[in-house]
C-alpha cells in the first residue's frame, strides 16, 4: 500500500473511530476551491451545536505524526474552514473546533480535540 492509499485508508478508520464516539459526518476531503488560499480538510463532523475539522496524520509513531502538522497548515485548514461555513449557512451559529488525530505504529490512534 502506499502513502497515497495509506492516508485515505486511515481516513476511513479516523471516520468510523469518530462515528463510534458520537460524531456526524458532515464531509470528507473537503477541497475549498482555488483562488482561497485554503486547502482541503480531510474530515469535518459535528456534534451537537459544534462542528469540528479534523485533520488526519498517520506516521510511524504519534510523536512523528504531531510534529507533522505544521502551523503554515493549520492556518490553511482555518482559512478552509471559514469558507466552508460561510457557504454552509446551517452552521454559522455552531461552534468551532479544530481536531488533530494521529495514527502511529500499529494503528494506535490518538484524538487531539481542540489542537490548534
């Protein structure tokens, strides 16, 4: 398997791993479009009045995984998310929450709420 087909395979784990814990899908790989300076964001779900954007990182250990997650990207993933509720009026009195999950060897995944 790949790095490419990797990401998105732990994707799917984070998906059904936040769906265990209680959490909507609202969507997934979201991409913001050009001209935003926004990238995409891998995983948005809500949970009652708040709706969070994850982003997924597996590496060969959580350490490596955490490090990995740049502020030059979480600024990205901001910018995505603003324009994200500014297209979807449903949720403009929501809170928001920003996500990290890390996946490191074996599959052990670690749930970072409110991480940037």
């Amino acid at each position: 398997m790949n790095n490419y087909h990797a990401g998105h395979f732990a994707e799917k784990v984070v998906l059904w791993f936040l769906r265990l814990k209680g959490y909507r899908l609202v969507a997934l790989n979201h991409q913001t479009g050009k001209g935003t300076k926004a990238g995409e964001i891998d995983i948005i779900v809500r949970k009652g009045q708040t709706i969070i954007f994850v982003e997924v990182k597996k590496r060969k250990d959580c350490a490596t995984a955490a490090y990995s997650v740049l502020l030059s990207q979480q600024q990205r993933i901001r910018r995505a998310a603003e324009v994200f509720v500014a297209r979807h009026r449903e949720y403009h009195d929501f809170n928001m929450r920003f996500d990290v999950v890390l996946i490191g060897k074996c599959w052990q995944i670690l749930h970072i709420q409110n991480a940037f």
